[in-house]
C-alpha cells in the first residue's frame, strides 16, 4: 500500500537509525506514520509503502518500509519546502529571495548549477558549500537505498550504512557485505550472510569463512576471553557456517599468514587471538616485568618505624624515623592487625603489589595508611579506580582526591580516527612516586595495557579489590590472572574486623563466597524474604520502593538509597522491565511535568539514569560553567534534572558534572531504578535488592550473587524463591575466559615471551 502526503509534525526521530514518529498529511487527512527516514523533513512530501497496524499504546498508524521523496512542483510548493529549514543554509528569508530568482526552477537550480546561488544576498562561498551538501545528501540517499534496499537492507539499516559510507554505500557492501558485521551497528552476521547470498557469494567463499572467523573471536571478546583454542575455533566457525573443516583452517591458515590474527602455543595449546588482544596481552607482560625488575628508591627511614610511627596518636613518629624535611605528623593513630601490617609492609618494599579481600577486611584502611606514610615521606601519591563512581568511594574514604584511571591517564578522543588515545603513554609517563588503584577486578585487558605503559621505572604500583567478584566487562581476567601467576606479591585478606562482624552484609558475603547458606538473621542488615513466582517478587520489590523501606529503615525509594540489582536484561526480571515498573511506582508522571519518550522508554524529571557505553567526546560542564569538560563512561549513574520536550533533550547531573543528552546521545542513557549486576560494579548503595528467580544457568552463579551482595552498604534484600539461592551458591563455575596472561607472567623466570 502507498500513501503520499506531507510530513507534519515529527514526535519522535532517532539520528542514528533515522526511525521516526510523525504526522503525514494527506488528501485523505492526517494520520500517524513510524518508520526511518535518512533525514525527515518537515514540510517535504514523500510516497510511503507500507500498511496501517495498531500500535498496543497509541493505536492506529502507518508503518512504512519503504519511501519516496517527492519534489515539490510550483513556486508556493518550493517556497513552503525550503522555508521549513530543510535544506542547511537556507531560511524563510532566503528561501523567498531564491524562489523570487529562479521560480519553479530553484531546486534545478541548487542541484545543477549551484553556483548561480552565490548571486543572491547573503549566500557566500561557505553557505553554498553548506547547501549544496545538504541538497547533495538527501538526493543522493534516496538513489542509494533503493540499492540498498534491492539487497536486502532495510530502511533503518540503510540509513546508519549510509551515516558511515556515504556515496560509496553500495559499492562498499557488494565487495564486502560481511564489514557491515564489523562496521554498523544493529547489523549482525546473519544479516550479513543472507547479503552475501543474495550478491552470489559461495557458502565457502574464503571471504564469507574469513569474516565467520573474525565474527567468533569478536563474539568470545565480548564475552570475556582474550584468545580461542584453534581446535575448537575452527570447529564452531565450520558448524556456524555449515562449512567443511578442511576449507575453515585453510583460511584460517591464510589469516595468520597475512597477520589478521595471531597464533600462539598456551601450555601445550595451539590457540588464536585477535591481533589487539595479543600484542595487549604481550605488552601488559612485559610491562609487569619491567616495573617489577626496576630498581625502587629506597624509603627514608625504617619500614617498621613508619608502620609502627603511623599507628601512634598524632605527633608520635616512632623511633628511629629519620627526617630530612620539618618533621609532620602521621595523622591520627591507626590501629592495624598483623595481616594489615604485613600488607603495608610488602607495598612498601615491592615495586608491584596486590591486596585481595572480601568486605569488611580493612582494604581502606590499609590503603589510608600507605598514603599517610607516603605523603609524610614527601612521596607524590595517584588515587585512581576504572570508574567513576568507585573512585570517587576511593576519595570519600581516604579524604585524598582520586580519579578514573582514564582521567589518571589524560584520555584524548579523535573525532576524526574515532580513537581513543592517552596523553600518559611511554614517552610520556606519570610523574607519582606512588599509584594505587582501587576495584582492580574491574580492569580489562586494555586498560591494564594503557595503564602499566605509562608507569615509570622505579614507580610503587599498588593494586587493592576483591578477585572473588566478577571479573571486568571487557575481556581480559587481568586481577585473577596476576595473582594466579604467583609473580606480584599479593596479600589475601582474611580476618574480618570487629566492627564488620556485626554487619550481616559483610558476614553473609563471606559465607556465600565460602559456599555456605546465608543466615537470615533479623535486625543485621541481611535479608531473605521468600517469594514463589515473578508476580510476587515483582509486587515485594514495588512495596519495598513505594514506602515499606522508607518507614521501618528511613529509606527513600527515590533516586539515592534503593538500587536494584538483577541478574539479567531479559525476561519479566530483567532490569528493563523493571525499570518501567518502578519508574510509575517511584517517580510516577505529574500533571502538566514533561516527559521525553525514546522509543520505549520514558524519561521524567527526577529519574534515575545510568550511561550505557563511553562516550569520550561528551561535553560536560559544572554549575555555572565553573568547570568543562569530556568524557562520560559506562555505568555512570545520574538524574535527570530537566527535560525539553520541544528540543528532545534533557540534562542529567552525575555527581558534579551537568551532561546535556540529545540526538544521538539519547541511545546512550537508560532508566537505572534496577541496573545488572554486571553494571553495579564499582558501585556501592545504601539498600540493595536482589531478586531471585529462574534465570539462565550462567547468571545462576555464586560470584554473580556474591558481587551483588557485595554491593549494599547498610541493606540487602534477596526477594524469590530460597531454592534458587541454593542453586547458585552451589554454581562456583564463575565466569570462565580463556586468556593468556597468566601463562605469560609465570614465564617471566624462563624465555620471555
């Protein structure tokens, strides 16, 4: 069915994917229309092909498929079309001056001969430019999907290959089709394969098995693992592509020959890795040993003195400390036990060190005491965590400013390379004496290789977190892999201090890392309230929010204290649907308030909101302007605190930072009343809850759960069915990745790799 009319007002438009809402007037009336367009055009007029549906919230509209741009004929017609602003460049004003020149042959005109534009007022050599692109794009988008659209490629998705290849969209995918797996978002593999197919390609072409190849090492990375044995690479890439395995390792073969993908031997193994992750891996090794093998300054004075001098009440140094500068004081006295004192000790003599442990076994202050000892020995001291939130817990406990590592490291982000680069590298290091990083399970393969390049010889490297949690989202198994290497000197904290002890959070923890049932012991913070299906978990958590938690522990249901943590994305529990449930319960929608719709979503005033992916170009200021900025990271948790409905965009404060959303960056934030675990690393809140269900065997694990409980502070709630605790305290098979970085450090005594 074909509709032709011209677009009236447009309720929605998503810049990356051109999907829009708006209203088509036509000779028949007006009516709803949802679809994608490379670049709606209030005013223009276009022939739709699609059907009417109802829509289960706003009923009857039309959606299309398929469209048309249709010109506009007469002068009226032209002049009403470019004083729309639907060409960059020209406005009401100039838009009459040109139809008054040209007439009915003004759009010939921009599209032919467009330099005749430069004889009208106010239309210079910058202006033309501008709109002769804008003219340019949208003629030249209309001729490049109907192409598109002949090889299998929907409107939406023709218009983000058109947004990253231009003119040379269709030439670029029928030499190629399988980089659009690699290049455009929103289009997968399969989709890739049945272009191919329809472009002729052959089921065992070298091309279609090369980019099967490089789509599952993608997928193992996203999932966690730096490398994939080559056996059962091969073996998975021939079942995908229902391929032979003779033809899967001959281009296997071809690809390490041209250095697409590397091959290395892991312990007898012969496995293949993705060209980044291999040299990551590679220099993270060699970095470890560099800074492990430098020589380190000595400390002024006795390292038992200064231990013993910093837990002494303030102006008492200890014996034997040696002073070169007016004597300081420690700071005020602290009381360290022997595992404590032993940590303190090692980060003092080795250049590289990790302290593990769980909850309440004094990681803080041991991190507190070293950077006393270190400021008193006039030694410069870097507080940095891999995000923001868990560095700014890291400044709250010390009382000592901290950063993220990529502030740490002064990250640059090229536009135009679309790059991300550090201004702290080898050539140009950090200038501390001393770097402690805190949440150091959250590190990747990457980061940790950004990291250790710009630490310096002779530079203590201190690393403090709990290897038990989760390991990070991006691939890599780095905190697990350096202790399990047995080549850093690495502290596990056991003892759980007195004052931890009566916190059920902190003792329950253990006991699930432990693999025991927690005790569901009433007033200590913990506990189990069992519910059977998911309507009933759902209608506790709904009273948990709506006040229950508010009257019998002061708790607010609104954007501060309760944070809820599931397992999944998916599914009636899966942190979406939750967050369309809680957002009515918690922040439900007032007469005459804005609201800015995204798709699905919703957003209001007040709303709880976390960032999905970094974005290292996103400007940010502070109040008044006093501080700009770029750069917002995965997992930053903010609220809305306005919203422009006419504009689509909303501004969202995290912790200082004041970050205006719009057009594109809209697909980056989402409601964040319930987040995944995944995403609360780093995180700490004051009340969490945590339903407990049926979900799929690997989120049904003891380190899932032991994270989430990990992150209340004062409350944690499991809400669901007993059984389903059991069932994954019982689970310790954790996350399993391959990689090889502990294979490389344990080699740091033989042939270094």
């Amino acid at each position: 069915m074909q509709k032709e009319g011209k677009l009236g007002k447009i309720i929605f438009n998503n810049p990356e994917n051109g999907y829009t809402v708006a209203i088509l007037d036509t000779d028949e009336g007006s009516f709803r229309i949802a679809g994608s367009f490379a670049e709606p055009k209030t005013g223009a007029a276009y022939r739709l092909e699609g059907e009417f549906t109802i829509h289960p919230r706003y009923g009857e509209q039309f959606s299309f498929k398929n469209y048309e741009e249709i010109m506009p004929e007469g002068e009226d017609a032209i002049l009403e079309f470019l004083s729309a602003g639907n060409i960059k460049g020209i406005g009401p004003k100039t838009a009459r001056l040109l139809v008054e020149t040209f007439g009915e042959e003004t759009l010939s005109v921009i599209e032919e001969t467009p330099e005749k534009l430069l004889m009208i007022s106010g239309i210079g050599t910058k202006t033309l430019d501008k709109i002769s692109e804008s003219f340019g794009e949208s003629r030249e988008f209309a001729a490049v999907s109907i192409e598109l659209r002949e090889l299998g490629i929907e409107m939406s998705e023709a218009v983000r290959v058109y947004k990253i290849y231009g003119c040379d969209s269709v030439g670029v995918v029928r030499d190629n089709p399988y980089i659009l797996a690699e290049d455009v978002r929103g289009i997968n593999f399969d989709k890739a394969d049945k272009i191919a197919a329809r472009l002729g390609i052959e089921p065992e072409s070298p091309i279609r098995i090369e980019s099967g190849i490089r789509f599952r090492l993608r997928a193992w990375a996203a999932s966690g693992s730096t490398l994939m044995p080559e056996n059962r690479l091969i073996e998975e890439v021939a079942e995908v592509l229902d391929a032979s395995i003779e033809k899967v390792r001959e281009s296997l073969r071809d690809m390490v020959f041209a250095g697409e993908v590397e091959e290395d031997n892991i312990e007898g193994i012969s496995v293949i890795y993705l060209y980044g992750y291999y040299h990551a891996e590679q220099r993270v090794a060699h970095s470890i040993r560099r800074i492990k093998e430098a020589e380190l300054p000595d400390i002024r004075g006795n390292v038992e003195n200064l231990i013993e001098g910093v837990q002494h009440e303030p102006g008492s140094l200890g014996e034997g400390i040696k002073l070169s500068a007016e004597p300081r004081s420690l700071g005020e006295g602290i009381a360290l036990s022997a595992e404590q004192r032993n940590a303190v000790k090692k980060c003092l003599e080795n250049n590289i060190t990790i302290i593990t442990g769980g909850p309440g076994t004094g990681k803080t202050t041991i991190i507190n005491t070293l950077v006393r000892i270190f400021k008193f020995l006039n030694m410069s001291v870097a507080l940095a965590a891999p995000t923001g939130r868990a560095a700014k817990r890291m400044e709250e406990a010390t009382g000592n400013p901290a950063m993220t590592i990529h502030r740490l490291l002064e990250f640059v982000w090229s536009e135009d390379e679309e790059t991300l680069n550090f201004g702290r590298n080898e050539e140009n290091p950090l200038e501390q004496d001393v770097i402690i990083i805190d949440e150091a399970s959250m590190i990747d393969l990457m980061l940790m290789d950004g990291l250790l390049n710009a630490v310096s010889d002779g530079t203590r490297l201190i690393f403090t977190g709990d290897a038990d949690q989760l390991p990070s989202v991006g691939a890599g198994n780095v905190l697990r892999d350096m202790i399990s290497s047995e080549c850093i000197s690495t502290i596990r904290l056991k003892e759980i201090f007195r004052q931890a002890e009566d916190s059920g959070i902190v003792v329950n923890s253990h006991m699930i890392n432990r693999g025991e049932y927690p005790e569901n012991v009433s007033g200590n913070g913990f506990y189990i309230i069992g519910k059977n299906g998911e309507d009933e978990i759902i209608e506790t958590i709904k009273s948990c929010c709506g006040g229950r938690l508010e009257e019998a522990f002061d708790f607010i249901g609104d954007a501060g204290d309760i944070q809820i943590l599931t397992p999944t994305k998916r599914g009636i529990l899966g942190a979406p649907n939750l967050n369309t449930i809680l957002q009515d319960v918690i922040n439900p929608l007032g007469d005459g308030e804005p609201e800015l719709k995204i798709g699905a979503r919703s957003f209001r005033i007040g709303d709880k909101v976390m960032q999905l992916r970094n974005n290292y170009s996103a400007e940010w200021r502070t109040d008044y302007f006093r501080t700009e900025g770029e750069g917002i990271f995965n997992g930053d948790m903010g609220i809305v605190e306005s919203i422009d409905a006419g504009e689509r965009s909303m501004t969202v404060r995290m912790d200082e930072r004041l970050i205006t959303y719009e057009g594109e960056m809209l697909d980056e934030i989402d409601l964040a009343y319930a987040v995944t675990v995944h995403k609360s690393q780093g995180s700490e809140f004051p009340a969490v809850i945590i339903p407990a269900y049926s979900f799929p065997p690997m989120l049904m694990t003891r380190n899932l759960l032991y994270t989430a409980v990990t992150r209340g502070k004062r409350l944690v709630i499991i809400v669901g069915d007993p059984r389903r605790v059991n069932q994954m305290i019982a689970n310790n098979r954790g996350d399993e990745r391959y990689t090889g970085l502990r294979h490389r450090l344990t080699a740091m005594d033989g042939e270094w790799f």
